[in-house]
C-alpha cells in the first residue's frame, strides 16, 4: 500500500487536521466528537446536516459551507459516523429552526442518524437519498444506494434553506429533489482502505464492473473493457429508464470522477454522455464535471442525471461557497 499516511489509525484526524487549516476561514472541526461546522452558521435559518463514511471526499465535509451544508459528521474510511457524532454536529449547527439530515440509504447511516433523530431535542428531519438504479440491494443497503447525486441534494436543499424556508418546507423540497435523480457508476479498478491494506476487489487487466457502488460493492456485472461511447451508453441507458424524464425537462447532467480518472477522461465521458442524450431529444441545461463523489483512488466514474424545474434550477445557480464548490460569491 503506497499512500501518504503516516500511522493508519491517524490517518483520519490527520487529513481533517489539514482540512481544518486549509479551510479555516469556511469551517471549524471538532476532533471529540469529530464533526465539521460552518464558521459563520446563519442565525434563524434551517441547519442542513449531513455525513457518512470518510474517502469519498470532497462528500461530505467539503460542502459545508454557504449554500450547502451547515455540518457534516465524518466517519472512518467507508464506515458510517456515530449518533454522538450526528449529535454534536446538529447542536452545533442549531440556531433555532431545526436541523434537516441528508442521509444516504446505507444500512449504518440509517440506523444511526435515526438514533440521533431521536436523541436530538431540537426539532429535527431526514431526507434519503437513493439515487444508485444499479442494483435494488446490496450488502450495505436495503433498496436503493446513495451516491453522487447526494451532492445535487445538498446544494438545492443548502440553497432553498438559505431562503428562509421552514423545516417542513426544507424536507418536502429535499424529497422533491431526490425523487428527480437518478445515478450509476463504472470502475475500472479498486480502492484499498488504509485500514486493510489491500485493494477490496480485483479486476482483471481487461475487465470493468457495471455499476459499481462508492464502497466497492459488486454492480449489474462484470465486463469486458470498453470505449467510452459504449459505457456511456450502458449507464445513461439504465438512468433513463429509471428517471423517464419528460422529452422537454431541463436535464442536470453530473459526470463525477471516483477517485483515480484523470479529468481529461471525464470531459471525454461527458462529451460522450452529452452526445447521447442529444441523439434522444434530450436537453441539458446545467453540467458539471469533475470528482466530487470519490471511492479514494478508484479509477472510474459515475453518470447523475437530474430532472429540474424551474425552482431547482435556480437553487442549483444560486451563490455557494465551500472548500468543494464555489461560483456566485
């Protein structure tokens, strides 16, 4: 394993040590219990919270920030932060109307922000997000994964909460959002977890897997490599099917980068994603490109397709400004 670490069970507090100090006009950290905090948290507004797993940076902490999210709670590598976590994060994102949970549908993310729901005494709710049409289970889910378009859900969700919107509104809006995405990924190579030292599944030199999930759970099959038309054509497939935009709907297109694929790779992915929606009468009004939903350093990446309206596409223009995202400021 070459990686730059210098003791495994560090690895973790280490990385936010340099995020917090890289960041410090954005965000603050807490290492007891870990969680990551807006630096100027908005009196009176909604506090969008969100967490999971760390490896999959930037997701979450580096959206925390305006427009976006008020506190993320960073787990260990591809392991599901701790309701003490969800806790402290949410007090410290409090001012006083709430807080609203996005929560990706995996099997510990699940249970322990419901444990936090509960605990938490100030009025409290969760949006999930199930975006991966890959597969309807696997051995971290029941239904459907969370994947890269929780980044879509956190900033529409962020942005319409900076409006003032209630709790309520905030989550009715949230499920709105999540109920127009839909995701699926490719790998060409694994990932290895500091912890294990060794890559979690492996690929032969001419083989790829359809549908891999951000942990590196299994997806549709196994396959030999392909050209990138041909891929694009096998996940954008699946999504539409799934999503069924209508042929005038203003299409978000996310061409995400899992870890390890060059961007020069992306932009190819998504000249060839962009071709075939254009073949299908289908419109792209916003794009964006780039690695925001990561497995480490898997080589791969993943097609989001989002449905907008006219509403949500103002809230995906609206200014943010995170140690991720950042454009209106």
């Amino acid at each position: 394993m070459k990686k730059f670490i210098n003791r495994v069970d560090d690895y973790l507090t280490e990385s936010l040590a340099g995020f917090a100090a890289a960041h410090a006009d954005l965000v603050t950290v807490s290492f007891d219990p870990l969680y990551i905090v807006r630096k100027a948290p908005k009196p009176g507004k909604v506090a969008i919270v969100s967490g999971g797993g760390s490896g999959h940076e930037p997701l979450h902490g580096g959206f925390v920030g305006h427009g976006m999210l008020d506190a993320a709670c960073p787990g260990q590598v591809f392991t599901s932060p701790t309701p003490d976590q969800m806790m402290a994060a949410a007090q410290a994102a409090d001012t006083g109307a709430g807080v609203l949970f996005i929560v990706k549908n995996y099997s510990g993310d699940l249970m322990n922000f419901e444990m936090a729901s509960e605990l938490c005494e100030m009025p409290n709710a969760s949006v999930l997000v199930n975006d991966d049409v890959a597969v309807e289970n696997s051995s971290f889910t029941t239904g459907r994964r969370g994947v890269a378009g929780t980044v879509i859900v956190e900033k529409l969700v962020g942005s319409f909460a900076e409006t003032g919107a209630d709790l309520q509104a905030c989550r009715t809006f949230g499920e709105r959002v999540t109920a127009r995405i839909a995701s699926m990924g490719v790998a060409f190579s694994s990932c290895t977890v500091p912890a294990a030292g060794r890559p979690t599944f492996t690929l032969g030199d001419d083989e790829i897997e359809i549908g891999v999930g951000i942990h590196g759970e299994p997806g549709r099959r196994r396959a030999k490599f392909e050209t990138a038309n041909a891929i694009a054509d096998e996940l954008l497939a699946a999504i539409v099917d799934d999503l069924k935009p209508a042929a005038d709907a203003p299409l978000l297109l996310l061409v995400n980068g899992l870890g390890g694929t060059p961007l020069s790779e992306l932009y190819l992915l998504y000249n060839s994603a962009r071709t075939w929606l254009d073949g299908r009468g289908l419109s792209v009004a916003r794009s964006h490109v780039g690695a925001l939903t990561t497995s480490l350093e898997m080589a791969g990446a993943s097609i989001t397709l989002c449905a907008l309206d006219d509403e949500m596409m103002r809230h995906w223009d609206s200014p943010v400004h995170t140690a991720g995202l950042r454009w209106g400021m």
